[in-house]
C-alpha cells in the first residue's frame, strides 16, 4: 500500500484527503491511499514518514515555513519564497516544492483582465506564493496582516479604490468560522474590482459575498486547490527533482 499525506493541525474539514481518495477510486489507482496526520511538532517529519512508509506530502497551516529547516533540497520557486506545500520523497531525501505557485497563478490568469494594481490579506505561506505570482507578473502589490507595518486598518476606501483586485489568504470566513471576515471598507468596491478567497469551504465567503454585493468579480479557492494536488500528484509519481 503506497500511503501519501497531509501534514497540518486541525484537518478534519481539509479538502485534500477528499480529493485525493476520490481520485483514487476515479482513477483505479490501487493499493494508495492518502491519511490526515495531525501533529504539533513539525520535528518528527522524518520519523513519520520511515513509520508510515510514506511516499509524498502535502503540507499546511502552521508548517509550510516551518518545515523547511528538516528538507534536503528546495525548488528555486520554494527557496525563493520561504515556503513549502509539497514535499517529494526520493529514497531518504526531502524535497519541497511550492504547487501553490502554480495553481494559483493558473486558476487567476484568465481573470486579470489588465487588473494590476494588487492588496494581499495575510503574510503566511501562501501569502508568499501570491506574492511570487504577482512580482512575476509585474502586478503591483502591498501586504496587509495584523502582525505588519501595513494592518487592515490601513486600508481605507481610498487603498482600496486605488486597486482592483483583492486576495483573501487568511482563515477569516473557512468552515466553521463561517461568519468571520476582514474588516475592509467594503462600500468601495465596485465592478472594477476582482475579489479572490483561498477559502473554498464555504464556497461563498462573507469576503466574496461583501463584494459580491458590490458588483466585483469573485473566485474562491478550490480551483487552486484541485490544480496544485494535481501538480502535488505528478511531483510524487516523478523519477526526477522537477
């Protein structure tokens, strides 16, 4: 039995576990599977895949930044941004990978639209791949979180006029805290304006249901989420370093 995981805290609602053994049973894909290992102490990576004879990671909340002291070898996309989703196993060498790079830049590009003026809510691992994607693009952006110099209080209805796209990467609005979100001054948004969440779970966040109100354009994270698993997929099935 070929066995692939998620690492994380808290995953009893995570999409990835659902997808992955879903596509198993579509696929025919025998003798895989694909568990939730909740743990609270990122150092025992190592010891959990030798145990569990694992042969591919995803990772999440809190250890996307975290686990990268434990890898052998970084991807230039991972290195270069300080986080890490996926993680290839070749014998007794780990190395991370960022899939989130790629479904996200995927899942917005039809959506831009000449959009480049860019707010990013949140500055953990997945506010890093954002980042990366836009700074490739040559889409301007400013960081906003609560433990920055930039804080959601900064952003006023004339931050928020001046941009035309808005990503949520934080927790606010995700199952079961379903009636959370950013506290923005959401009357100034208008149909300029593309509002994407990370949340998938509900589909419409009070974020995307806020501008939604407004007449923006909204995306949720799931397509993301389907396009970096596939890509975790391929990573896992590879011979060779991508």
């Amino acid at each position: 039995m070929k066995t692939y995981g998620l690492i994380g805290e808290n995953l009893s609602h995570s999409f990835s576990q659902q997808y992955f053994q879903k596509k198993f049973s579509k696929e025919r894909i025998k003798d895989s599977q694909y568990l939730n290992f909740e743990i609270n102490d990122i150092s025992c990576l190592r010891e959990l895949i030798q145990k569990k004879n694992i042969k591919g990671l995803n990772i999440t909340i809190p250890f996307k930044e975290k686990v990268i002291p434990i890898l052998d070898e970084l991807t230039e996309d991972a290195k270069e941004i300080g986080a890490v989703n996926t993680i290839q196993i070749n014998g007794n060498k780990l190395i991370g990978h960022n899939t989130d790079i790629f479904g996200f830049e995927e899942s917005i590009t039809p959506l831009l639209n000449g959009r480049n003026n860019a707010i990013i809510l949140g500055n953990g691992g997945a506010s890093k791949a954002i980042a990366f994607v836009f700074y490739k693009r040559d889409i301007n952006f400013s960081i906003f979180s609560r433990n920055l110099m930039l804080k959601f209080a900064d952003i006023t209805e004339e931050v928020i006029q001046k941009n035309d796209i808005i990503i949520n990467t934080t927790p606010l609005g995700m199952y079961p805290n379903a009636d959370t979100f950013a506290d923005l001054p959401y009357n100034a948004i208008n149909t300029k304006h593309l509002l994407y969440d990370l949340v998938y779970n509900p589909e419409e966040s009070q974020f995307l249901k806020k501008g939604m109100a407004k007449g923006a354009q909204i995306k949720n994270g799931k397509q993301m989420l389907y396009l970096q698993a596939e890509k975790s997929w391929k990573i896992w099935n590879l011979s060779i370093n991508l």
